[in-house]
C-alpha cells in the first residue's frame, strides 16, 4: 500500500497514541509470545491473564471501571492475590485465585482486604458475608462480601 | 441457616469466574522504504497483526479441553487475502497427564522449533525467506508430551491432506533449560501437491546473561529439488530498554544463492509495547536483490 511519508507517520503517530491506553505492565509474558512458544500447549494454564490489559479492561467494563487497574501479574501456581470481582447492588464482591496451602489463602485473603479497603476509601469496608469454594483440584477459593460505608 | 446458606450459595455463584477466556492478540505495523529490485516505494506494512482467543475448561482431574481461535487482520489496508480476517491457529484439544492431543489448523512442530531464534520473525527478515518448512497445515492431529517431561517437549503431527490426498506428518524433539535450547525436527509430505518432500531441521540458542546466540541448519528434498542452508542470529539486551539485534541466513533451497541479512533495534517502553527500527537485504542469483528500511511499532495484548 503506498501512501506519502507524511500520512504514513500520522498513521503511526495516531496507533501510537491507541495502543499507550492498553500498555501495562507485569511479570508473565504477554499472552501472544506465550501462545507461540514450542510448548505453548504445556503454558496455557500457567499464567492467568483474565485480569492483564484488555482482559482486564473488558472485565472492569462489568464493574463501572473504565481503565484496567495496573498490577502485576503472576503464575496460578503462585496463588498471590489477584482477586476478580462483580458489582452487587449493595456491594460487592471479590474472590481470590485458587490456593493451593492455607498461608496462600491467607496472604489472598489479604490483598483482597486491601483492595476492598481500597476501594472503599475514604470510608471503611465491611466484611458482610464470607464463603469458601473447593475446585476439582482440591484447591481452595475465598469470596468475600463486602460494603463500604463512610 | 437455610437463608444464611441460601446466601452462601448466591454469593458463591455471583463471584463464579467466567469460562476460561483469554483474548490475546498484537498490532505490529511499520513504515518502510522498499528498494525490490530498483522498484523504490514507501509502503506501510502490517506485520502478521492478528487477534485470538484461547482458554481451558477443566471437565475432571487433571483433565482439560484447551483451545485457541485466532484470526489475522492487516492494519495497513484491511485487506488480508481479500478478507478482513484470515484463520491462523485454530485448534481443540483435550490435555492430560499423559500428553496433550489436538485437531484443527496449526503450525507444523518443524515450524514451531525454530520460533526462538528467529528475531524478524513476520517481518522482511522472517526466516521463511531462506527456508522451507514454514508451514501451518490444515487438518492436523497432533499430540504434545505432557509438561511433566520437564525440559524437554516432543511434537507429532499427522495431516490429512485432504487435496491432494497424499498425508504428510511433522515431528521435533525440543530440549529448554537454563538458556540452552536446542531442537531437532523432520516432516514429510507437510506441502500442497508436493510429492516426496521431506525437511530436516536443526535448531540451538544459548542464553548468557543479555546476549542470546541462535543457529539453525536445514535440510530440504522433494522429488525435482532439493538444497540445504544455514542461519544465524544474535541478540543484544543492552538495557532493560534497548535491544540490538541480527541475523544472516544463507541458502539454495528456495532458489540457488539466497541471502538474508536483517539488523535492527527495538525500545521497549514496557512488556508489552515497542518500537524498532530495522534493515533487512533479500538477495539472491537468481530473481532477488531487495532492500528494506522501515521503522514501526508493536503492542501485545
């Protein structure tokens, strides 16, 4: 396709600007080179990507965010909290990875506090409802309910 | 208590994650000066720019369905074939501990062994000018060794050429550990109304601290040709910002002569997102004495 140097730059110029809106950063390797390593097939289940860059921003989409909260990301295997949540009417609720021990759950339970906290500030986040999930592997998960009150 | 649970259920259930869903993708457009044989024109290129889905549902221990939907979309024009999107890997699997077994469109594991050392891949340079085998074939069965074999990762693939009538099959036998990769891989019968064509590959990286070294060797026969060549690559990670990269190939497979030389450099502004800069030369005896200069951008999603 030809095109003048100029509108060629412009062109360059203006996906430039569309892709910094999708830049964040993390530790797993972008979903793309992951999936065309020679043992992709053995990788899939090995980062979760739910929450990284347009992931992250089409799933904030369902809880009134409307930019991807940047955060590392990390190995399922390392179970650190990478909660994923959804609006409630009253409030809310967030979950964390499938742990495997129970120091992980603990440290989960954690950061899912944190964000809640987080979320709530500058007022306060109740805990109103907690609950416990076991996955086929025997690994455990934690959903938190919560509500913020000033 | 039947409401306490009630609600323990509710909750449960509210915060069920969806089904395993990864939408993944990357943009990579450039601006180049082309010089193809005295013919000098600035193009825009869209760099095998392509969009995917991919995911796993468990359906018991230690059983899962993978699969991945991908499609490749061109930035420069839209058009991609005469298509807005084009299918690349598509595939479903089922993956247990013995290994994982697959059907549908994909890369032949000739093709995927030398991903590593390929460092303009889909772009000018791509190491597809000098050798054969780079083939992503329709109608493959293909299994891959569990992840328990550790380090190393077998490939077998069976297609079944349903054009020409004549099944081909695509093997490797990869070792990666500790910056050291190294690959072996035969196919045979893999291209379109080809008979007795048969490919051997070599391939080997090693990875010491910010500088990666690659080679590769091939092999390529069929019944009216056939030819052999070689390929080297070098990569430089100067800072966490700035990498320097480049790769000569050589061979007489394609046509009698051909060289490829790229050289380039890319900034990383972060995991995902880089632009570079690049000079690729095609060249050969026969048909080919091309240039290219061209800077450009990728984000990965």
């Amino acid at each position: 396709m030809r095109l003048s140097k100029f509108r060629g730059l412009g062109l360059i110029a203006v996906y430039g600007l569309f892709v910094s809106a999708f830049a964040i950063g993390g530790e797993c390797e972008p979903a793309v080179d992951m999936i065309d390593s020679n043992d992709a097939v053995n990788r899939i289940a090995d980062c979760d990507y739910r929450d990284e860059g347009l992931n992250g921003w089409l799933a904030n989409l369902g809880s009134g965010k409307d930019e991807p909260k940047p955060k590392s990301s990390v190995t399922k295997q390392e179970n650190a909290a990478i909660p994923t949540s959804r609006s409630t009417a009253e409030g809310f609720v967030l979950r964390t990875q499938p742990a495997a021990d129970a120091l992980s759950l603990l440290q989960q339970r954690f950061g899912v506090i944190q964000q809640a906290a987080e979320r709530c500030a500058p007022g306060v986040a109740e805990v109103s409802r907690q609950a416990y999930q076991m996955d086929e592997r025997g690994n455990t998960t934690l959903l938190l309910e919560f509500y913020c009150h000033s | 208590m039947r409401q306490w649970f009630g609600g323990l259920v509710a909750l449960s259930v509210l915060a069920q994650p969806a089904v395993a869903v990864t939408l993944y993708g990357k943009a990579n457009v450039s601006l180049q000066q082309a010089d193809e044989a005295g013919d000098r024109e600035i193009e825009l290129q869209s760099n095998s720019s392509r969009i995917g889905l991919m995911g796993d549902n468990a359906i018991a221990e230690d059983v899962l369905v993978i699969y991945r939907f991908e499609y490749e979309t061109s930035i420069d024009d839209g058009d991609k074939d005469g298509q807005t999107l084009t299918q690349r890997n598509i595939y479903l699997g089922i993956q247990t501990n013995y290994g994982t077994l697959m059907g549908g469109v994909y890369d032949s594991p000739l093709k995927t062994s030398a991903s590593k050392v390929d460092l303009f891949n889909d772009m000018e340079g791509d190491i597809r000018n000098i050798f054969a085998g780079e083939n992503r074939s329709k109608n493959v069965v293909q299994y891959v060794s569990p992840k328990s074999w550790g380090p190393i990762t077998a490939k077998a693939a069976y297609v079944t050429k349903e054009t020409d009538g004549i099944d081909g099959w695509s093997t490797s036998l990869a070792y990666n550990q500790d910056g050291l990769y190294l690959a072996a891989a035969m196919d045979s019968n893999i291209e379109e109304n080809i008979t007795g064509q048969k490919t051997w590959r070599m391939v080997g990286s090693y990875t010491l601290g910010a500088v990666m070294l690659g080679g590769a060797w091939e092999k390529y026969e069929q019944q009216d040709n056939e030819g052999n060549g070689y390929f080297a690559s070098a990569q430089w990670n100067i800072t966490d910002k700035w990498v320097f990269k480049t790769q000569y190939g050589e061979s007489d497979i394609k046509v009698e002569g051909r060289e490829s030389f790229s050289i380039g450099g890319d900034y990383k502004f972060d995991k995902r997102t880089r632009t570079f800069v690049y000079y690729t030369r095609n060249q050969d005896d026969i048909s080919r004495d091309d240039d290219y200069l061209g800077v450009g951008m990728e984000l990965k999603f």
